[in-house]
C-alpha cells in the first residue's frame, strides 16, 4: 500500500540532498585554485596580498614548490645556478630522468673546471719559470740534485769464542743478554758433564 506521506519524505530527502551536493560543487570549484606552475603562484600571491612582506613570502614559497620557469613559446626551463646554465624541461619540476641528466652534466662541468684550472697553472708555472730563465742571461738548465746516500759498508763478521762474545757483551740489550744466558747455560751443562764422568 501506499502511503502519501513516505513518498513526500523521500522527495525532500532528495532535494535536500541534491541541494547539499551543488552547494558543495560551488563551494570547491570557487575555492582557491592551485597554482600548477611558478608563474600562476606569482599571479595568485599577487592577487592575494596586500603586504609587501607577505607577497614576498608567498613568491618565496612559489619558488621552493617550482623549480622550472614557464618559456614564452610553451615548456619550462630549469636554472642551475652551479653551472649557470638553463636546461629544457618538460614540466615545472624536473623528472627523475631530467635530474639525472643534470647531475650527469655537473660531474662533466666539473670535470672541465679542473682541467681549466690545472692547465692555467702549469701554464703559469712554465711562465714563471722561462721568466726567472731569462732574467739570468747565460744561464743552463737548472742544476738537478740529488741526493747520494753513501751505501753502509759491509764487514765479515768476526769469529768469536762464547766466552769472549760474552766479555765483550756490555750494554744491557737483548742479543747481550741472550748471548750472556747461552754461555751460561753451555758452561754449566759443560761443567756437569765434567763431573759426571
């Protein structure tokens, strides 16, 4: 059976629902549009603020949220201010790929800046050197020293008996007292020997 008053319920219900949902349509779509690029963030902070120190801040932001700039003819660009040099991008922020294209042309950028720098100072080492040749008329190539190290002298070894090696052992190292404790023991080994017979 149908009753009037359900389907009077329902209908509200729905309108009252439907209502709520196009509020919330409009309510997002005039909320605050994000930025998809630096040069709409700069429009937006523009248009935002009425502070100078705000808008600064605001650009700011913009600038550590994009790293590209917008071309005139349409794409990005990426500054890299360690190189001071701008690479094509394809969005506002470099890809993983395009990063590491820049990183691999830093390493070669640095390569090149080492080279540079060790050829101007062999270069200006080789100018110092003809100049302070030519301010002495007359003179050769430079005297080249090198140091002769006279080789030690080798002597035969001396033959010795174990009592005279243990005479002549006086300081306290340890091949002295080796040799002192050696003798001692062939002497008291030697001595009961002696005795026993």
């Amino acid at each position: 059976m149908f009753k009037p008053g359900n389907g009077t319920r329902w209908g509200i219900a729905g309108a009252a629902i439907l209502a709520l949902f196009t509020v919330a349509i409009v309510w997002l779509s005039s909320g605050p549009r994000v930025a998809k690029d630096y040069e709409e963030c700069v429009e937006d902070a523009q248009s935002d603020t009425s502070s100078r120190v705000q808008y600064s801040k605001l650009v700011s932001h913009c600038g550590e949220r994009f790293a590209g700039r917008r071309k005139t003819g349409g794409g990005y660009t990426y500054f890299d201010f360690m190189q001071n040099r701008t690479f094509e991008i394809a969005g506002p922020n470099p890809t993983a790929d395009e990063r590491r294209q820049i990183d691999r042309t830093y390493m070669e950028f640095l390569g090149t800046q080492r080279k540079e720098m060790v050829s101007s100072l062999l270069a200006k080492a080789l100018a110092d050197h003809e100049e302070a040749g030519l301010s002495r008329p007359g003179a050769g190539p430079p005297l080249v020293l090198t140091p002769k190290i006279p080789l030690p002298v080798k002597r035969p070894p001396v033959e010795r008996s174990p009592l005279e090696r243990s005479k002549s052992c006086e300081d306290g190292s340890l091949s002295c007292t080796w040799e002192k404790l050696s003798a001692a023991v062939r002497n008291g080994l030697a001595s009961s020997a002696n005795t026993n017979r």
